[in-house]
C-alpha cells in the first residue's frame, strides 16, 4: 500500500480531511503519521520529528531512483565489511546531503522527479541533514542491513549513494522500513483498513499528544476559555515565546493545542463520536 492509499482509506472510515506527517517512497513500508479533522492543523509539529529506520543497502549497482525500482545507471565492486565500517563514521552528525533527483522536492516550481522524467537535467542542492544513528546490523553477498535514525528531511536513498562512493562502489536501497517517528513506533501501527482501529485510534489523541507536550501542560481559566473560543491567545501563556503548548481546562481536560511562536491556536481538541459499518 502506498502512502495514498492509506490516507484514501482512513478518509474513507471517518468522512474528514486526512493528512500524513512524512510520506513513504512507494517502494518502502512502515509507520506512517495520520491526521485527521482539525489535527491536520498540527502537520508542522509531526513533520519535525526524528526517524528510524531499517535499510537495507545493495552494493555493486546505482540505480537512476536510488531504488530497486530504477535502471542501473553504473556498477561497480562489491565492498568488503571492513571498508563499509571505516567509512560509516563520515555520514554520522550533521552532514551535507544532495538529495535524490527522483523527489517530490520543487525546483522551480516544479517537482524535480517530474522533471527528470520529462527528460531535463536537474541539479539538486546540497542541504544539511542530522544522521544521529548509522549501525551495521548485518552484511552479507552485497547487502548491507543497517539500523539508521535521521533528522527531518534526510533521504536514506542519499545516503546508502554517499556511503557507496566513499568506498570507492555504487548502491542503490533495495529495501526500507521506518520503524518509528520521534516516540512512536511501529510496533503500535494499525492498518490503514482496520475500520474500527482507525477510531478507537482517534480517541487516543490526548495520549499522542502527551507523548510530544506533556511537559508543556498549561492550564487556562474558565474566562481565558471562553475568549479562545474566539480566536483570542491565552494571556496566561504570553511569556512562553516558542514551541508548542498543551492547554488545559480547569477540570484537567485537554482542550486545545497552542502555537506560541504565532500566539495562535493550532487546534482544538474535540472527542470523535461515529458507528462504524458493518
């Protein structure tokens, strides 16, 4: 399933507007983020999470995509473990990545895989990404498999790329998984066409929540309260100058969620009530 594909069937189970916080490349699997309804508000502060993965690294070939789903475009030998190890050490921190020519990122407007294939030559710029984690897990007949966590914005198809050059080979990812984004894990996943997870996973949003801000729990006035509900910021909160804050009622229900950097309210949060269909 595609990373469309889930979001089509979660908007098909709860009649809102869905978002994700990250796609996957169509040939990648793994945890994927969804909001829904007002939530979809609150993208930004998923969006900026760490992720994990499990890549797993074919040496020996470079594919046009970085994929298993391009042409070979170059060969080369197949390194020993040895090198691979020596070599690691270069992509870990931050580094500056090119990322792939076959991405969603624009170049002039447009989208530079769109680009590519209509023939044109693309140049990609070089930004800085966060590689926090690069462990070799196992290596064996030219696959490498490694346990890899990155910043926002880092592209393993780049690295398993990078990492081949610097050992004087090529590569190309022959297969991917995300297993968690900042603290949630895939291990807690549900399927995208599990009707009834779907909801019941809707009404842990206060838990989700609390994973990210839950030490950033604010409580707000019944009379503070009442003027959020239209529109206006929380006096109470007026000296917290950036992040995200959690607000909450008096009776220590969770309410809304607050911007301070814009002083605006990302989101109200309200209980999700449906029948699910037999």
């Amino acid at each position: 399933m595609t990373s469309f594909g889930a979001l089509s069937a979660i908007k098909r189970t709860v009649g809102k507007k869905v978002g994700h916080a990250g796609t996957l490349d169509k040939f990648a699997q793994g945890l994927l983020i969804v909001l829904t309804g007002a939530m979809t508000r609150l993208n930004p502060l998923f969006m900026n999470l760490d992720k994990r993965y499990r890549a797993f690294i074919r040496f020996g070939s470079e594919t046009d995509t970085l994929d298993p789903e391009g042409k070979v475009i170059a060969t080369a030998n197949v390194p020993s473990y040895e090198e691979i190890a020596a070599a690691v050490g270069q992509f870990i921190g931050e580094i500056e990545q090119e990322p792939p020519a076959y991405s969603a990122l624009h170049v002039d407007g447009v989208r530079a895989s769109d680009r590519v294939r209509s023939g044109q030559s693309v140049q990609m710029t070089k930004r800085a990404v966060i590689v926090h984690r690069f462990e070799l897990v196992t290596y064996e007949g030219g696959l490498l498999e490694a346990d890899i966590t990155v910043s926002k914005g880092t592209y393993i198809r780049s690295l398993a790329r990078d990492l081949a050059h610097a050992v004087g080979s090529r590569a190309h990812l022959e297969d991917l998984i995300r297993t968690e984004i900042g603290p949630f894990d895939l291990t807690e996943a549900i399927k995208a066409t599990d009707r009834e997870a779907v909801i019941a996973s809707m009404a842990n949003s206060e838990d989700y929540l609390n994973r990210l801000l839950g030490h950033k729990h604010h409580t707000v006035s019944d009379r503070e309260l009442a003027t959020m509900v239209h529109g206006q910021y929380p006096r109470s909160v007026q000296n917290v100058k950036s992040g995200w804050l959690l607000a909450y009622d008096e009776n220590d229900s969770l309410r809304a969620v607050l911007d301070a950097e814009s002083r605006k309210i990302a989101a109200w949060v309200r209980p999700y009530e449906t029948t699910v269909e037999n």
